[in-house]
C-alpha cells in the first residue's frame, strides 16, 4: 500500500476572496485585503483608478475604462459616462446630458449609434470589468464584493445598482454608504475615535454624515447630501462662465463636450498649480483665458455654500455644535480643490483630515468590510449602525402620511403599526407606501403599492399590523397582516426605477419650507376625516326611534355637513359644523336614552 502525505490546510489559504468596490461617477476602484491589510488592486499599467466611462471602438465594440476615456474625446456622443447620475432617474430629472435620453418603460434609456443601453446595463458593464481584473490579478473567482454607494441614494438608485452588479455575476454582500466606507477606514487603519464629519465630494454626489467611532462601533449619528453636485458641477460652472464672458451662446453638443473636459482637466490642475491657460476654438472665436483659484472661488460660490449649509443641518438635527466633532475627513477628489479644503478648515476652524488618499479610502473601507462580512476576519470586529436618509410611511384616509419610521432612523432596523378600516364591509385594503418628509402623500414619493384582502366585517373592528423592516443595504421589506384571519401579504420595495420624483436633497429642503402650510392641510384633512365618521355614523343609525322633528333635523345637518366636506376648505367652518352637528346628536341620543328608560319604567309598572 502506497503512503501518500497529508499536510494540514493553511487557513489562510482558504479565506475567501472578497473585494471592495467604490463605484464612482467619474473613476471607480478595487480594493483587497492582502496581509490583513486593504490595499488598491491595480488596474493597468500602475493606474489604481478606471474611468467610469463607456464606449464602441471603430467595429462597434464596447470599450471600458482607459479607451473609453480616450474615445470620449473622438466621438463624445457614442461615449458613456457619469452613468451614476443617470441610475435609477427619470428623465424629467435630468438636463445637459451629452447623449439622447428617453423613457422607455419607466426606465431611462441612453442612444447610441451602437444601440440603446440603460443605466443599470451600463454600471453593469463597468462592474463586471472590475471583478474580471480583480479575478485576474487575485487568481481566484470573487465570493462577493461590498459597492459602495452616496448616502443620499435612494430606493430606486439602490436597488438599480444592487441589479447592476448582479448582471454582473458578482454577489453582492452589502451595499454600504461612501462616508461610512471612509469611516470604517479611518477607525480601522488609525483606531480613530469619537465625532467625526465625512465631507465627501466626489464627481457627481456630494454626501456629508456625521458619524460616532467607539472601540469598533460605528454609529451614523446624521446623513446629509446631494445626488446630483460634485466636480462635474464645478466643470459645468467654468464653462458657462467662459462662454458668458465670450458672449457665446450657440454651441454644438460635441464643442460643449470637450470644453467639460477641459474645464475638468483645469480644475485638476488647480489642485496643485496655482493658474490654468484654458484655450478653445469655438465658432471662430479665440478663447483664451487665465484661470485661478480666486476665480473658481469667486463662480463656484453657490455649490460651495450649498455643500456648508448641509453641515450646519446636520449639525443643527444632530444637536450638535462645531465644537463637538473631533475631525473632518475629507473624502473624493473633488475634495482636493483648495477652494474646498479651505472653505472647510474654515468653517471647523480646523484642518480636515487626508492622513488617507481622499480618492482611495472608500474603496479601502468597503475592502475590510467585504473581509468581515465574508467571515475571514475572526481576529477583528466591528458593528456598523447606519440610519435611514428619509421617513418611510404609508397613506392613511384622507391622503395623510401616516409616519412608520423616521429618517435617521438606525438600520437594520424593523417598526410595526396597527391600522383599521374606515367603512363597514370593507373587503380589501390598500397599503401605498410612501417616502419623504411632507404631511401629505401628494407631496411624498411612492415607493410601492399592494392589497390585503380581509373578510368583511363593521368598520374599526378589523386590525391590520403593518410592518416595515430595512436591512443593512437600506432595501425596505413591507408585511400586512390582518389580525383575525391572519391573512398577510408580503412586497420587497423593488421601485420602478423611472417614478417621477424631485432631488431627494430638495425633499428636505421642502419639508422645512411647506413644514407650516402642511400642518395646516393636515389639520384640514383630519377635521374632514372627523367629521366625514361623524356624517357616516349617523347616517347609517339614525335614530331608530319614530321621531320625525329630530331624523329632519339631523338630515338638515347631514347636507349641510356633506356640501361643508366637498366645498370648503376653511378649519374653522368644519369645525364648527362638526361641533354643532355632534352636539345635535348627542342631545338627541340623550334624550332617546331617558324616554327608552321612561317607557321601560312604565312597562314594569304595567
């Protein structure tokens, strides 16, 4: 018998390969644990960043990354990029995008003379080039990956990036929040602790959380953002105010394409000289003009602000002053413009922190979270506590809002409410479920609708509970359940990815604004509601007793009550109505009360 040797397997060898993946609007990244360590997986040619760009060569083929890039400027219009302020929009969302847009199906569809992709098979296609270069260079298939997105996506953006890399083939094992990914890497790699702020400005989104790290607990105290400012935005402003100052007002799609471009390479070049020549021929006219930093300053005055102004909310909902945070880590290269770095060191009065490269630490967060969620990393825990950008709640009668969980709410996170009918012999119940900051649905956005089918019975008896439950990607699971015949039904909030809807940075925004205008309508719909129960109880009971005066009195009332509820729109009137209209009744009932004992007296007399 021949002896073979068995040696014990190195457990280290054994670990599965997990990868981190920031998906950025203008580059994305890889990282890997290598060693215990994170570390960016290169992608070619000493190039640690791939544009986020999409294009067909000369036979009509898809090109990614460095070729796309280079393509970007031969044929703009065949090219593809900044594919994340695209995901998971409508296209009433949208404006100055180089390619032609459509709805098609609620779903955004980008032409091409090669075809007509959507956003969601675009990010595809950029993601499933990653994992290939990261299998490649790893020698081994990928168990799954950790994608970061902006804090500020919502629903739909989420949902379609999570569809995206499954296309893709990669098993998605979380999908986690840019300035946690940042924050998980600063309190991992330099055991930072305390309040810090995560300003993150990438190319396309800006996100701003407030976050506590303790001996590995990482809590998001606030979220703050915007989807749709970044650089980009800051490129957009150069060239409107050069073709201002040129008084040039007609320009070609293509011509406008390259001037971003240029705009874009200016403003990266401003990071770290102190001037720019920007030249351009366009309409016969000579472009040539010298560009600082004071400059930009001077014309970027509004996106600045407007990044500031969500710190001091943050702050202001956090119950939190300047002097509480520890640190400012500064995250995306966007953040390297000194116009930036500057105007946040002075709001803090403090140096933000770039102990980590700004366009690296996402991804190296995301890196060491793939590693704990894959189960390799036995030696290091941490607790990752994210809340909820916006409340999530379902429509009640009268197009009220009824709140299930707030915004800033910790997720994972599961609440439950019960609900019952309004009128008798109800045999189904609408659950619409909604999301935004407004007191009224049609002010929300909705996110999904189902029915719950229930037996017939009077009105109040049924009990619904209703459940909401957020897992840790921020993906909203919806339970009915009716009480007594414990018939349920069950929805995964997977929204249309085109539903019509604002900035969700301009929900907030608008809740502030209309915050004293909804009240009032909802005090309006709740008197109607009150009084709408009253007419409804009386008019299915009234009066059994045979006396004709009162039944007169109160179907005067009724009318009266009824043409209120359809053509007035004043508190006070349905108020007083309601009143008058219960007291009426109560009287009534009253009185019917003391001649129903009176005549049962005289009966027992007899």
């Amino acid at each position: 018998m021949s002896l073979i040797q068995i040696s014990e397997s190195d457990s280290k060898n054994n670990k599965r390969k997990t990868i981190g993946i920031d998906l950025g609007t203008t580059n994305s990244l890889v990282a890997y644990i290598k060693n215990g360590k994170p570390e960016i997986l290169e992608i070619s040619n000493g190039k640690y960043m791939m544009p986020s760009i999409v294009s067909f060569n000369s036979s009509g083929d898809m090109v990614i990354g460095e070729l796309a890039l280079l393509n970007q400027y031969k044929d703009p219009l065949n090219t593809i990029s900044s594919v994340k302020r695209l995901i998971g929009k409508d296209l009433s969302e949208l404006n100055n995008y180089h390619c032609k847009l459509t709805n098609k199906n609620n779903l955004l569809e980008i032409h091409t003379d090669y075809g007509v992709f959507n956003p969601i098979q675009i990010s595809s296609e950029i993601l499933s080039t990653l994992k290939n270069i990261a299998k490649k260079t790893l020698g081994s298939n990928i168990f799954g990956a950790v994608i970061t997105v902006p804090a500020y996506f919502d629903d739909s953006q989420r949902q379609a990036t999570r569809d995206a890399a499954n296309i893709a083939g990669i098993n998605v094992l979380r999908l986690l929040n840019e300035p946690t990914a940042a924050a998980i890497a600063y309190g991992i790699e330099k055991n930072y602790e305390g309040l810090y702020a995560i300003y993150d400005l990438g190319g396309g989104t800006f996100d701003l959380s407030i976050l506590r790290l303790s001996k590995g607990i990482f809590e998001v105290i606030a979220t703050k953002g915007n989807t749709s400012l970044g650089g980009n935005d800051f490129d957009m402003n150069i060239v409107n105010n050069i073709l201002q100052e040129y008084s040039i007002k007609e320009i070609s799609i293509t011509s406008k394409h390259e001037m971003l471009m240029l705009a874009k390479i200016a403003r990266e070049t401003l990071s770290k000289k102190d001037c720019f020549k920007f030249q351009f021929n366009i309409n016969n006219i000579h472009i040539d003009k010298i560009i600082d930093n004071e400059w930009l300053e001077n014309i970027s005055q509004n996106l600045i602000k407007s990044t500031i102004n969500y710190l001091k909310i943050a702050l202001q909902e956090s119950n939190l002053t300047i002097k509480d945070i520890k640190d400012i880590v500064m995250v995306g290269g966007a953040t390297r413009m000194p116009i930036i770095y500057n105007n946040v060191k002075s709001f803090f009065s403090k140096s933000p922190l770039i102990d980590i490269d700004p366009d690296k630490v996402v991804a190296l967060g995301a890196a060491l979270q793939a590693d704990l969620l894959s189960g390799n990393n036995n030696d290091q825990k941490w607790l990752l506590l994210d809340v909820s950008p916006l409340t999530l709640g379902i429509e009640v009668f009268g197009g009220l809002v009824e709140q299930i969980i707030p915004r800033n709410s910790k997720i994972p996170t599961f609440r439950s409410q019960e609900f019952t009918t309004f009128r008798d012999g109800q045999t189904s119940i609408e659950i619409h479920i909604v999301q935004g900051e407004r007191e009224l649905v049609e002010n929300c956005r909705s996110l999904a609708k189902f029915k719950l089918d229930i037996p017939p019975m009077p009105a109040g008896i049924p009990r619904i509970t209703v459940k909401f439950q957020i897992d840790a990607d921020g993906i909203l699971d919806v339970i009915a359940i009716e009480k007594f015949t414990k018939k349920e039904c069950h929805i995964s909030v997977k929204p249309s990815y085109g539903l019509s809807k604002k900035d969700i940075s301009n929900i907030l925004k608008d809740s502030i604004e209309n915050k004293e205008m909804d009240l009032q309508k909802k005090s309006i719909v709740e008197a109607k509601n009150n009084l709408n129960k009253l007419i409804f109880s009386l008019s299915d009971k009234v009066l059994l007793e045979n006396d004709l005066t009162q039944k007169q009195e109160i179907d005067k009332y009724i009318i009266f009550a009824k043409d209120i509820l359809e053509n007035s729109s004043s508190l006070e009137i349905i108020q007083d109505i309601t009143k008058k209209l219960s007291n009426l009744a109560k009287n009534i009932f009253v009185s019917n009360f003391h001649n129903s004992i009176k005549n049962l007296n005289n009966n027992n007399i007899d």
